[in-house]
C-alpha cells in the first residue's frame, strides 16, 4: 500500500462535512468497556453526534481523518453495549457482541439505502473489531449496494485475528486470537487499483505480539497499545488512501 499512500489531490465528488450522506460515513465500533455517547443519531443505531462513543483507541484516526481538510468524513459512534463481564444491567460478552452485529448490519444497511452515492467506512478496537468482522464474514448480511460503498475497514486487537491473513498488518505477532476466526473471512473484501497489479485488500488488521485477546497471550498492555500515534497514522493512511484513488 506504499505507492497508494502517495496519491495526491483531493477526492472527487467531495460534500459538505456533517452531512451523513455527503462524501465517506465512518462508523466507529469501541471496545469492552469503554466510554457509551448518548442519545441517538439520525438512527438508534449510534449515538448522537459529538457524545462520545468511540473509545480512546479509535480517536487517533477519528481525529485524523476529521482533520483532513480534503475529506469531509461524517462521524458516527455505534450505539452497543461493549460489555464483558454479566451484572444487573448489562449483558455479558458474547450477548453484546450479538447486539452490536445487529445494530451495525442495520446501521450500514441504513447508510447505503439513504445515502446511495456515500462511501462507507468502518473502525473497531477489540470487541469493536469483533462486531465489525462477524459482520463482513456474514456474506448475507449486507445488502448488495451497501457491501459496494464499503471503502475501507481497520481492525485493531481483534480478539477473532488470525495470523497469515493477507489484510494483517505487517510486524503483527504470529498468534491467533482468543476467538480465531475461519480462514479467508474476508475475502471479496478488494479494490481494484491503477497503482497495484492485483485488487488490494479493503481491510487491515493491527494486533501487536502478546496482545492478550488477539494473540492469545498475557498482556493487557499490548492490547492496550493501539492508541499510539505510530499505529493510528498508518490506519489514517490506509482509509485515505481509498478515498483518493481514482479507481
């Protein structure tokens, strides 16, 4: 992905920001724990904008690609439990990250039937990235058109990693996560591209050596470790690169 990080010039058919229809839509999925926004969006499916709802792992890139004054990026937080733990209100786990599959096929399928013409987007940190990958392996559960606006998806401490995948990131450790995921569920996940002789893969997956969850290992630090500026300006790097090629 070197050379398509290289692109410039802005992206084409660009539209005012703040609009959920205007030129790329970013759905941001946080992980087990971490801060919930508030209220709703313009669906139940996420939460009212500027509330929160990312979790600090996801805020570098958010952040970046707000910054860009070339991408007008709408922002959306999803609206799931991101519980680990069963107590008197929420649901454990495996009952959150259910939920938040559901709300997040509705919530794309949503975008894609209101905004035809918008790219989608998608970034998720543990349990985050879980919901977001049961999601793509789900080959029915998105709709035709929504699976062509997706442009780009990134994946951190995917507790579901598995190592050999050709969308992991390079210098991830050579473990499978807690959950390890079938091979090849991503695949069809491409962009064809003038730059690359081959479609390249729509999604990328960082999880660090030892990373508890994704790496089956013990350490909580390393699944924590996503939030560095390093990582977050590669996962910037990535998205954008979709929304400047031409292709």
């Amino acid at each position: 992905m070197a050379a398509v990080f290289t692109l410039v010039g802005g992206p084409a058919q660009a539209a005012p920001s703040g609009d959920r229809c205007g030129f790329v839509t970013i759905i941001g999925v946080r992980g087990s724990g971490e801060s919930a926004g508030s209220g709703s969006g313009v669906t139940p499916y996420t939460y009212a904008q500027g509330t929160g709802g990312f979790g600090p792992r996801l805020a570098g890139v958010m952040q970046l690609l707000k910054d860009d004054p070339n991408l007008p990026v709408y922002e959306e937080a999803l609206r799931y439990p991101a519980t680990i733990v069963p107590n008197l209100v929420d649901p454990n786990y495996f009952l959150s990250e259910r939920q938040g599959v559901g709300v997040l096929r509705a919530e794309i399928n949503s975008l894609a039937a209101n905004c035809p013409s918008t790219n989608i987007q998608l970034a998720g940190y543990s349990q985050g990235a879980h919901v977001i990958g049961d999601v793509l392996a789900d080959k029915n559960a998105l709709s035709l058109h929504a699976r062509t606006l997706l442009d780009g998806v990134v994946l951190f401490g995917d507790p579901t990693y598995r190592d050999g995948e050709r969308w992991n990131a390079d210098g991830n450790g050579s473990g499978h996560g807690i959950f390890v995921r079938a091979e090849g569920a991503f695949d069809g996940y491409a962009k064809a591209s003038t730059l690359s002789s081959f479609p390249i893969a729509m999604v990328r997956s960082w999880c660090v050596e030892n990373d508890r969850f994704c790496q089956s290992g013990d350490s909580e630090a390393a699944h924590e470790s996503y939030s560095n500026s390093y990582t977050q300006r590669l996962a910037y790097g990535f998205l954008e690169s979709f929304l400047y090629s031409a292709d």
